[in-house]
C-alpha cells in the first residue's frame, strides 16, 4: 500500500460538503495524490478547467498542444515514476486525440487515467456539435472505461478507475463526464477503492507451481531467463538479479523490459527479438529450459512460432493469466506478481554457475561485435552512424540518463546502445509502435523525475509527428534533451524497402526543415552536427545544458540496423548483415 | 483433439452494465469469429448477468478467448462447455395463416406430433412456439414451410451446465475479504 501525502490525506474521507462536479474531479484528482495532469480545455470539459484554475497553486496542469501529446506525456509520467499519469481532454475531437496515447497504453500496460468532457446528457446520441461515441470508441484499447452522467457518481467512479489503472496488469481507464455533471452540485465525499468485487488484479500463485518451476531450473544445463516490462511494474529489479546472480542463468530482455538489470551486468546478455542481440536471439533455440518472466511472447520477440525454442521447457512466470500459453505453450506457468513470485521460487533455487554455457554467449557476442557493434560504434566510414550518438551520450551522461526513444531505427539503436544502469530508463513505445512518442513522452518523464537526465532520441520522421510539443517544452521550461537522427528517410521503412523490396523507396524519403531554426523559433537552444569530430563536444555541450537543448544529428542516409530478424523467420536465423 | 472444431457454448457471469456487451463482443470481431448465437440474460444471482455465447471453434481457441474475457474487469467468471456438459434450448416462434389451420388437415398432426405450441390465434394467423433442440426446430421449420410461413424467429441457445458453477461462492468470498 502507497503511503498518503498530506495533501491526499486532506482530501480523503473528509465530511460530506456540497459542491459541483467539476470540483468534485479535481478533489478526487488531490485525494489520489495528482499533483500534475496533461491535457487541452474546450467547450465540454470548461467547467473542470474553471476548478483547475482555482486549484492551481495545488495541481499543476500541462497545456500540450495536442491531445495525443497528452496522453503520451501521461505514459511517459507513468513509465518513469510508477504512478498513474493523467490526461485531460474535452469531447468530440479532443477524446479522439487521444485515442493513440491510450491504445499505446493499453499494448504497454501502462497506467494511465484520462478524463474526457462529454456533451450533456440530453443531448447524447442527438449528434450534438462536439459528441462522440469515446466510451464506444475507446472500449477496445481501455482496461476499463465508463461514462458519468450524474455528479454523485464522480467519486466512486474516479476511485475505481485509479484503482483498476494500477493495480494487476496496469493499464488506461477512460472516464467520460458529461458537461451536466460537471455542473450539477452534489454531497461530496471521497473514499479511495480497495476492490472491485468482479476484478481479481493478481492471481493466486500455486505454491506447487514454485516447486516445479524450482526443479527445472535447477535440472537445467543451459537456462535462459527472459524477462520483459513485468519485472519493472512489480519493482522486482532486486529479486530478478538475485535469481540471476544465484542460478548463474544468462538473462535476456525484451525492449519493455531494458534497464531492469544494469547493462554492465556480466549475466545481462542483451536484448531478445527483431533487433535483438545475436547471441539470445540463436541461443534462444539451444537452451533447455526458458525461464520468461513478466513478458508476454510478442511476435517480434518470438519471430516464427513454431520454431521458437521447441527444444526448450518453458516457464513463465506471468500476472495475466490470458498471456500463458497464448502464444508460446508453457510447461510451468507460474501465475502471479513478479516480485513475489521470484520471492517465493528464491529459495527453492540451487546456487549454480553454466560458465561453459554462458561463454557460449559470450563468443556469439565477439562475433556480433565484429560484424556489426564494432561498425556501429566505433566506425571508420565518413558517415555518422546512430551507435556513435548513443555512445556519446552514454559517456556525457554515465549511463545514468532516462532514454525517451520513438520508433523505428533510432529507436532499435538506442535499445541495443544506450548504457541502461538505472532501472526505469528506457521509455519507449514497444508494443504499439507509435511514431511522436517520445517527444510528449519526454515531457512526462521529465516533470516525474526532474533530477534525472531526460534525452529524448528520435528520428526525423516521428519527430515531426508532434514536434509541436516543443511548445510544450518552451512555455514549461523543461530541461528535456531531444536528439534528432536525421537520415532523411523513414529509416525502418527505407531498411526493409531495401532488404524486401528491391530499393523501391516509396514515400520514404524526406525533405525536411530547418529543425535547428525551428527549435530556436520556440526559443529552445538548438545545434546541428555533421561532422565526428564536432560530436562529443556538442552531446557535452547538450548534457551540460540547464534549460532544454535541441540537437540534430545527420546521420549516414542508408545505414541499417542490424542484427535483424526478418519478419516470418525463425530467431535463430537472424541475419548479421 | 484440442485443435479440432466443434460447437461450444460460453456462460459468462457478469456485472450488469452499459457497454459490457460491446466490451465482449469485441474480443470476437477482433478476431475474426463468428459468434453463432448471443443470449444475455438475468442470472440466478441479483445484479448479475449472464451471457450465453454458442461459438464453432476448438478448445485451444476457446481457452485463449475465456482468458480475453475474463481479464475484462466487469466479468465475474467466464466458462465453456461442450453440448453434453449442459442441458440446452432454443425457442422459436412460427406466424402461420390460420386458413391453413382449418384447410390443411396436416398441419393440425405436424404440430401435434412436434409438441409445438399455439400461442395466439386470430382470424388472419396463429402463432406457433417450439422450443427444444436446434434440429427438432428444424424438422418443424422444414414441415411447415411447405405451407407457407408469414414470419419465423429463432432464439439464441440458453443453457444450464450440469455441473455447479460456483458463481454465489466467489462472490461472498469477496464480500468476506
């Protein structure tokens, strides 16, 4: 249970008092312990507004400049701290923008509340100006959803969704309140839900299946641990590296789960899946047991399923009871919350060691190294390469900086380069794939951790999807890092064009602005870098920096990401070149 | 063998509210299958609905649905059974002329002998009901056509499992928590 802030303290359970639905939202908000949310007012959702600014010296809402920003600048909160991040929006349009924020959410698991204005309730189903369907619209990519049409509902509504959002397998909740409610006053009282009586958050973990679990990883030769994002949403960084370090089992990651257990970790072997490492992804079909935890078999981990560790026992130690054996079918499944679940299969477990096995990593490594890392890092070429960016900013910022990356081959760069010593730092859209995260994503993990060092790592495509969010940055005084990769191309598109449709670039290529001027346009300190030998200094000079920085980096047009999977191959066949 | 496809039906017990039906029937579009019949009714419990979902598919399929549906947080409890775990229905409504009442001497032993019966008669129709299993409903479909039919309808299948679901024992084992 999460301790109370006197602030939340001051807005539970205290005696009824009759006030509007509007206040009553942004009580319930104090009563959770909010003290920032995202979002863009508008004709629906004013009333709330209205109380937001009376409140404003107790929560501090975010004007982005898109609703979509909002929602990922909520996820990128959440992601970094743990705690529900909160979007705003009015109806119509509003909820629709963020409708891209919440089905990224919902893939990812991310806890988030959004509040969306909805016209009043007479008018629903009129086609009024401004009404949408959200509740309909949003039900498919919400854990849960619900429409408010009576003030009195607002409490126990707000509380079950805060509560449903985080608990279990975290998740978006969107709450519809119609304009009416918001206006009508009520006998306010604010309780914070304990249970839902048709919802269990954590299933019950059979004790038997610790046992089994136990005894085919200490038969095992050749273990392997997988583990995914599960680890970092029970915090079980701590009982993950125990089991490691006690079994001796190489450990593997998947790009939702980077950065529980340093990089420089001598068990920490690298990343599974499409852009993976080398060495997990082939000997993913060499090993004798797989020990998945808190990851859920993603097509892009898995590659092709039926040859996908047939060789193996699996056991997967998961908190949805739908992900075991949804795509990969187990042997043990060992239901329950991470931590506790390892906590519990700790002492069952045999110290050991599999250094013959583990070496076998090792020399995949030194091959993967030679034809790709080494190029990737330390190149000889003219051209810069994204893998140099990332070791420059690995050095300025020690590996300790949160990387905020987008999608596509900068964002696979930054997962397989980036220096993860710090649990938490990689916040990145995995399963949803959405271009324009990471800027608005930026801005919520920033505000969550201001002490932390924020870079934001993207490609010159993504970014301008919401580079508008610069504003956002501005008007804020944010101190985000944001990095362009610019190669000039929709670089993953353009890399499987070349690789899987004989170079026919089509809608690939880009003519793209001055980003240096327009970063310097909403007054963000702003540098360009093509050549090496100005890069160091320049990532230095950006670490170095109090405010935000903007830095562009032109990047080698055609480079590629590799190793690769490609799409319908088995794991094992990953290409190196 | 558990990929091999046959009928099952669903009961899933759930909380009653708005849009859990779309919530449900989501998971099936999604997926592209084809959900044969959909009843959702009151349950033995107060507050408490319940879904009866007849879908062709095989057990490996249908394992990974339950799961789907019941990780959404307003169900309760979701099962699946096969024909022989339940005792089944479905109901069906015949709008006959009722001339042919009275002219075809055959129809008067059809719905004798089918255990059908007559709802309503009036001058212009009467209306037939039958409710029984899907291929008694289809003999009668099928003997009666040759007549003539104004209007037919057919209800979802409804079923109660053999086996005690134990839905009230979940539900005060939260209460009691």
């Amino acid at each position: 249970m999460d301790t109370l802030t006197a602030t939340q303290k001051q807005y539970l359970e205290q005696p009824k008092e009759r006030i509007s639905g509007s206040e009553a939202i942004v009580r319930c908000l104090l009563a959770e312990g909010v003290d920032v949310l995202y979002g863009y007012p508008g004709g629906a959702i004013m009333p709330v507004y209205d109380e937001l600014y009376k409140y404003e010296d107790k929560i501090n809402h975010v004007l982005t400049r898109h609703e979509q920003c909002a929602a990922h600048a909520a996820q990128g909160y959440a992601r970094i701290s743990g705690k529900v991040g909160v979007a705003m929006a009015t109806s119509g349009p509003g909820a629709t923008n963020l409708v891209t924020g919440i089905a990224d959410a919902q893939i990812d698991s991310t806890p988030i509340v959004c509040i969306t204005g909805q016209v009043p309730s007479h008018l629903l189903g009129s086609d009024a100006f401004q009404e949408t369907d959200i509740v309909g619209i949003s039900t498919p990519v919400t854990k849960w959803n619900h429409q408010v049409t009576k003030a009195s509902q607002i409490p126990e509504i707000i509380a079950r969704a805060f509560y449903i959002a985080k608990s279990g397998r975290p998740g978006p909740v969107l709450i519809d309140i119609t304009k009416d409610a918001q206006f009508e006053e009520f006998d306010f009282q604010y309780k914070k839900c304990t249970g839902v009586r048709s919802y269990v958050p954590v299933p019950k973990t059979d004790p038997s299946s610790i046992s089994a679990a136990a005894a085919l990883i200490n038969s095992a030769k050749k273990p392997l641990i997988i583990w995914g994002q599960g680890i970092i949403l029970s915090k079980a960084e701590t009982e993950l590296k125990a089991l490691v370090e006690k079994a001796g089992i190489p450990a593997a990651w998947t790009i939702m789960g980077a950065s529980a257990l340093p990089t420089s970790h001598p068990l920490n072997i690298g990343m599974v899946g499409m852009h993976g490492n080398y060495a997990p992804n082939v000997l993913t079909n060499d090993c004798d047991v797989l020990i998945a935890i808190g990851m859920r078999f993603d097509d892009r981990v898995t590659g092709k399923l039926d040859e996908y560790a047939t060789q193996a026992k699996i056991v997967h130690l998961e908190i949805d009871p739908a992900e075991v054996d949804k795509n990969i079918k187990t042997d043990v499944a060992v239901l329950g919350d991470a931590k506790q679940s390892l906590l519990e299969l700790l002492p069952q477990v045999n110290d050991n060691s599999h250094n013959e096995w583990l070496q076998k990593f090792k020399d995949l490594y030194e091959i993967e190294y030679e034809k790709v890392i080494k190029n990737d890092l330390h190149p000889t070429k003219a051209g810069l390469t994204m893998g140099e960016v990332l070791k420059e900013i690995n050095i300025q910022t020690k590996g300790e900086a949160a990387i905020v990356s987008d999608v596509g081959q900068h964002q696979m760069i930054a997962c397989r380069y980036a220096d993860f010593n710090i649990t938490k730092s990689n916040i990145t859209s995995g399963g949803l794939g959405t271009m324009g995260f990471a800027l608005p994503a930026a801005i919520g993990a920033k505000m969550a951790a201001p002490d932390r060092e924020v870079v934001a790592v993207i490609g010159d495509g993504g970014y301008q999807m919401t580079i508008q969010e610069l504003g956002t940055i501005f008007q804020n005084k944010l101190p985000v890092k944001i990095v362009v990769l610019n190669n000039e191309f929709l670089g993953m598109v353009r890399q499987w064009q070349q690789l899987f449709f004989e170079k026919r670039y089509a809608s690939t290529e880009m003519v793209n602005p001055n980003f240096v001027a327009i970063a310097k346009g909403y007054y963000i300190e702003a540098k360009k870098v093509t050549k090496r030998e100005d890069l160091a200094a320049t990532v230095k000079e950006m670490i170095d920096s109090d405010g935000p920085y903007f830095l562009e980096v032109c990047v080698e047009k055609e480079g590629n990401v590799f190793p690769m999977v490609p799409s319908g191959a088995s794991v094992s066949d990953i290409r190196l070149e | 063998m558990a990929t091999e496809k046959k009928l099952y039906t669903v009961s899933v017990y759930t909380e009653n509210n708005i849009g859990l039906l779309n919530r449900i029937s989501a998971i099936f579009q999604r997926r592209h299958i084809n959900i044969e019949s959909l009843n959702i009714s009151v349950s033995e419990i107060e507050g408490v609905s319940r879904f009866t979902i007849l879908i062709h598919m095989s057990e490996d399929q249908i394992k990974k649905i339950l799961g789907q549906i019941e990780k959404q947080v307003e169900v309760i409890k979701a099962y699946y059974h096969t024909d022989d775990d339940t005792i089944y229905q479905e109901s069906c409504l015949f709008k006959i002329k009722s001339d042919l009442l009275f002219e075809e001497r055959q129809i008067q032993n059809i719905i004798k002998e089918s255990n059908a019966h007559i709802v309503t008669v009036n001058k212009e129709f009467f209306v037939l009901e039958k409710s029984g299993r899907r291929a008694e409903l289809e003999t009668l479909h099928k003997a009666l056509s040759v007549f003539g039919i104004m209007q037919f309808v057919r209800s979802a299948r409804i079923a109660v499992t053999k086996d005690e679901l134990k839905i009230t024992e979940m539900l005060n084992a939260f209460k009691n928590q």
